[in-house]
C-alpha cells in the first residue's frame, strides 16, 4: 500500500515522519466504510514479535480484515507487515480497477 499512497516505488518506510505522512495520508484517502480498525483483545507475544486479526466480522457489522505482525526491539518497530484476507484484497483489487478506468 505504501507505493500506492505515497505515489512511489519501494513499500518500506523508516522513521517517524515517513510513518507519519503515511498514516496521515492513508486515513485521508481511505477507499469505504469497511476499513475500520476493531480488533478484540487476544494477542500473540513471545518477546520480540507481536502480531494480531481485524477479524472481518466486528460488532457493528463487516470490515476488512488483516492480520498485523511486528518486530520489536525494545519499544522500537523494527519491521511491520499487513497480511490482507480474501475480503479486503477483493475491496483492494475492485477500488484498484476503479481508479484504473477513471484515469
């Protein structure tokens, strides 16, 4: 997604500030009401990598759904990685098209 947001070539970002346009710009642009960030409270932890599900099915009704795993290094993210489900890449995919057609 970082290559499509932020108008360039690599997908990795470093550093706060380039975190921080990212996420700035990514919220702006988000594509429907289905990315929504609900989560429950189960976790996995085993020191050094934290990962958790947006489970497509949340309390007020469907959304996206992604998995999160990070690396950690004392309070530093070291790596950071969204794994999408079939739902979220058919929204990904559809919006894609879309914006494809209209350019």
């Amino acid at each position: 997604m970082v290559p499509r947001i932020l108008g360039r070539q690599s997908g990795v970002l470093q550093g706060k500030e380039a975190l921080a346009r990212f996420f700035a710009e990514g919220g702006r642009r988000r594509p429907n009401e289905l990315v929504r960030w609900h989560r429950n409270e189960t976790y996995l932890w085993d020191g050094r990598h934290l990962s958790w599900e947006y489970l497509r099915a949340a309390p007020d009704g469907d959304q996206v759904d992604i998995a999160e795993v990070m690396e950690l290094s004392g309070r530093y993210i070291i790596a950071h990685r969204i794994y999408w489900g079939w739902f979220g890449t058919e929204m990904l995919i559809a919006h894609a098209v879309a914006h494809a057609q209209r350019a």
